[in-house]
C-alpha cells in the first residue's frame, strides 16, 4: 500500500467517523446539540480538521442524510420484496417505514425534517432517488402510469405525516393498525 493510499483510507474513515459521531450525538441530546465544538470534542480532532471535511453542520446533516436514505432503501426494498402479493408488499413498505422513522429519529429528522444542502427529484442524489423508488415500486400496480409520480409523492407524504405525529405524540397509538388500513384502502383503490 502507497502512502497515498493509507492517507486516502484514514481520510475516509476520518469522514465517516465524523458522520457517525455526529448521528450519535444527535440521537442522543437532539441536532441542537451537535456543533462543531461538541462534534470536535467528541471526536478529538481539531475544528480545522472537521472543516477540511465538511463546510458545516448543514453539511454533516446532510451527509447523515443521505446515508440514512441508503439505509430506508435497503429496509424499504426488503420490505417490498418479502411481499406475497402487490398489497402485501406495499402494506410492508408503509410499516417500515414507520418503524424505521420511530427507530432512528435523529437520522430520519437529517432526512425529511431537517435543512440539507440535498435536492430532492430529478438531481438528487442516488440514495434519495433509491428510498423514493422502493415507495414508488410498491405503489406502482395500484396506479396508472400518467399518476405513478404523483401518486407516490402523496403517498410518501402520507407516510411522512404520520411518522412525524407519532413521533411527537400527537396520534393514537392503539390506531396506528387502523391508520395503516386506511392507507392502503386508499392507495389500492386508486384514489390515494
């Protein structure tokens, strides 16, 4: 291994340490707490250092960002494919992705809650791009072609509402198998 190569790799893993210190912090005291100085702290490197990897906390947030959309697609896609049938595949998208938004909370407010430096649609990055196409690829036998977008924009949005009032307690928890009901009656039948 050349110098540049192991300089390369403690980079790297430099990088993701200060991902993942900064996911861990946030998770938890809340993303208030993760500054630089903490982050730093925590980490013991230098502030310049956090600096030479990152321009700031947007941009960290961001980074736990798109690593959490990578982790929701692969919890999404085995979700879908462990499906017997199109409603039940869906069915199993919509619950985890419920629970993976009330398991990682700090990652999932870096996700969809939180200000990134991230473009959502046509530009965004390929994680975005892969969480989004696991809802669409459930969604898609229940819709046309022309609504497909759309449609899995709403149901997205519906799954997303509901995941951030649970999360802050503002809906029943002994409804939530009855929300879920409700979801999928109305993105089967088209009209979701």
């Amino acid at each position: 291994m050349t110098i540049q190569n192991r300089k390369e790799r403690e980079r790297a893993e430099r990088h993701q340490r200060i991902i993942d210190t900064a996911r861990e912090l946030a998770e938890a005291h809340g993303w208030e707490a993760v500054t630089m100085r903490r982050l730093a702290e925590s980490i013991e490197y230098s502030q310049p250092v956090l600096y030479s990897h990152f321009t700031g906390k947007v941009a960290i947030v961001s980074a736990v960002a798109e690593q959490g959309c990578a982790d929701l697609a692969v919890t999404l896609r085995a979700a879908r494919t462990s499906g017997s049938t199109p409603a039940d595949a869906l069915e199993r998208v919509a619950c985890a992705y419920l629970d993976f938004a009330t398991a990682n909370p700090a990652r999932y407010d870096a996700m969809f809650v939180m200000h990134t430096d991230l473009k959502f649609g046509p530009e965004a990055p390929q994680a975005l791009k892969d969480a989004f196409g696991e809802i669409e690829a459930a969604y898609e036998p229940f819709v046309g072609a022309n609504d497909l977008q759309a449609g899995t924009e709403v149901a997205w949005s519906a799954l997303h509402g509901a995941a951030t009032l649970d999360r802050s307690g503002r809906l029943r928890p002994d409804l939530r198998e009855q929300r879920i009901e409700v979801f999928m009656n109305l993105w089967t039948s088209g009209q979701g």
